[in-house]
C-alpha cells in the first residue's frame, strides 16, 4: 500500500511554514491520540503516520530532501538521514510539542523546571475577633502569628555557612525526570531531589537545611471602620516563608465581630428593641436610645403605638468600608405588660378595661375574624 503525501497527512499545502506545520501536527496529534480514540481501531496506525510526517517535515534538510524526492529521499539510500517513523524518531517527534499538547496537566512541562527550585512560602490564616463598637471606628491590632521564617544562618538557602547546595545529578537541577513508555513520555517528581532540583551536601545547623524556623512574629494589622463577620483582609508576603529562599506566602486576616448587648446588626443597619411601658405607648411621649457611636438620641413614640413598630435614626449605623456612606439604625419598640400589680392597680386596670372596649381596633378585628370563621365551620 502506497503512503499518503506528508502534507496532505497534516492537511497542508507544500509551501507550509515551521510553524504552520507544528500548529497542523499539534492539532492531529490530539484529534488521533489512541487514548481519545478508544473505539477507533485504526487510531494507533494513524497516530503512526502524524508523527511520521511531522519527524520529517519539522527537519529543514529532510524537508527540502521530501519536497524534491518525496518518499524515495528515504528509500533505498537516497540520503535523507534514514528511513523516519521508527520508534526513537516518534518519541522525538512527539517530545517536541509534549509540553504544548499536556503541559498544563503535567505542571507546565519542561517550562516548569529551572536550577532554582526554591519554593513559595504556603498561605496562613488568622482569625481576628473585634467588638461592634471596634468594627464602627476601625483600629490598629498588635497580633502575634506564629510561622515559619528565614533562617538567619544560611539566609534561607539550607546550606551551612561557606556551602552551596549543588545541582541534583538525576535531574540537572530540573527537579523531575522523564520516563517514554510506549507511546507515553512520563513526567515525574526527582525521587532523588524530591522535586527541589538541588541537593545539600553541609546543611544549615540551625534550620537542618530547610532554610527557614519556626519562630513567632509580631504584627500591627490596620482594621478598617465598617468590617463585618467574614471580611478577609490581605498582608502581602507576611505568611510562611519559603523554602530554600524562595518568596514568602501571605497571611489572611479573618474578621469575626462579637454579638452585642444592645444592638443586633444586619448588613450596615443597626436594630435596637427598646422595652415602653403600656402607659407610654398608649399616650405617646419621648424616649431617649444609645447609639453605637456613644451618643444618644431622642426619639417620639406617637400615641397608640403596637409592639413591634419600627422608628428608623438615618445615618446611625455602621459605615461601608472605604466609603462615606453609613446605614441606618431601627429602633423597634416592644409595649412591656406590668407585673406584680398592687390590688389598686388591678382595680384601676379593669376599670379601665370596661370603659376601653372600643379603643383596641386590633383586637376587635381580630376576634370578628375569628367568630366568622367558627361560624362558617358550623355551617
């Protein structure tokens, strides 16, 4: 059976570039991969021929030998470097777009490797409690943090003082090697380095070689005015420090402000249930309620006012973060039933009962409501 012209194979015209024809075989390589083709029985011999046309068409002399001879340049002698499309020239081929076609699911491939395989520091978390009042005005937080830091002996390289640490033999400092199995090129962490890419012949007595110790840091956090329960607030490279003199990490400050006493939150508005007596909400009259601020307010309760009726202060809440705008505050009222009455308070009261039958409009609708529905249920 005659092969099929190389270029025609990738779906090029002859005059096609370098990377016209590495963009064409990418594109094969992954629509033919015997993994995604589990159900093609011809995937594997197909695959075969991509990387047969690539291995010849990316060489520049084996090239110009196809465009003069086509496949009699590798027949019989021609001398076009041999015939292509054994097992070593496929591995070759497919080597040089593995990173393209699964770089990103091997960690970057080969662009992920380097001589220096100092590693970041890892994130920590803090979680920083603040009353009500703390998260109204925003202030400055001395915290303690424990962590891990630069070692001062070797200045984070692990090494002990006068040493270097030296390449790793196995991986050439790349910090993992390659295995070809088949058609598969394995990457793998260096069992030898453990992925760092260098070794310590003399550690660091006092960090044995990690670069960094543990050691507790002092910190000054700046709690901005308005935070609330789950605000994250960011210190840039204040977390773990890195290994073997790589960056530190960051530390996170989570915000989690106390319940109050007097005053429940929601979002920026402020609720605050104040307790009047039967007499005030019937009458009507003043009262005076705190304010998260320290002050106080003087607010008018209008005569014949139920319990859970709501009065709003505006502008006496909480303020938004890095803003001028604040939220309001509620004063909820709750008309406080007496206890414990003298027998002339109870005298007076059902007095005052028998001359009020037509002063609760609530209580009248509500128990009309109820003998019509009684009534509709004999019925």
């Amino acid at each position: 059976m005659s092969k099929r012209d190389y270029y025609e194979l990738l779906g090029l015209s002859k005059g096609a570039s370098a990377d016209e024809i590495k963009k064409a075989y990418r594109a094969k390589a992954k629509e033919l991969h015997p993994d995604r083709n589990a159900d093609n029985p011809n995937a594997e011999a197909q695959f075969k021929e991509v990387n047969e046309a690539y291995d010849v068409l990316k060489d520049a002399d084996k090239k110009a030998a196809y465009d003069r001879f086509g496949h009699a340049a590798f027949e019989g002698g021609m001398g076009g470097g041999g015939r292509p499309g054994g097992q070593g020239d496929f591995t070759s081929a497919f080597s040089d777009v593995f990173d393209d076609l699964f770089g990103d699911f091997m960690g970057g491939g080969r662009r992920s490797g380097g001589r220096n395989r100092a590693t970041r520091g890892s994130d920590l978390r803090y979680n920083l409690r603040v009353s009500l009042e703390e998260a109204y005005t925003g202030l400055q937080k001395s915290i303690k943090v424990p962590t891990s830091v630069q070692c001062g002996s070797c200045n984070g390289t692990g090494a002990e003082s006068g040493s270097e640490p030296t390449t790793c033999p196995t991986c050439s400092g790349m910090g993992k090697v390659r295995a070809t199995q088949g058609f598969f090129t394995v990457e793998r962490t260096c069992p030898t380095c453990s992925g760092l890419g260098q070794m310590i012949k003399n550690p660091c007595r006092s960090c044995s070689g990690a670069g960094r110790v543990e050691k507790d840091r002092s910190l000054s956090v700046n709690v901005p005015a308005g935070v609330e329960t789950g605000t994250r607030i960011r210190l840039s490279g204040e977390g773990e420090a890195g290994m073997r003199g790589g960056p530190a990490g960051d530390l996170y400050i989570f915000i989690e402000v106390e319940e109050h006493k007097i005053f429940n939150r929601d979002g920026l508005n402020l609720f605050c249930r104040v307790p009047v007596s039967m007499s005030s909400a019937a009458l009507g009259g003043d009262i005076e309620v705190p304010t998260i601020d320290g002050g106080r307010s003087r607010v008018k309760i209008p005569q014949g006012s139920q319990s859970g009726r709501q009065m709003r202060l505006r502008g006496k809440g909480m303020p938004a973060i890095k803003s001028s705008h604040s939220g309001d505050m509620f004063i909820e009222l709750a008309v406080e039933t007496p206890v414990n009455l003298t027998s002339r308070q109870k005298e007076l009261l059902r007095e005052f009962e028998k001359l009020s039958e037509d002063n609760n409009p609530e209580s009248t609708s509500f128990f009309s409501s109820v003998k019509s529905f009684w009534d509709t249920m004999k019925g």
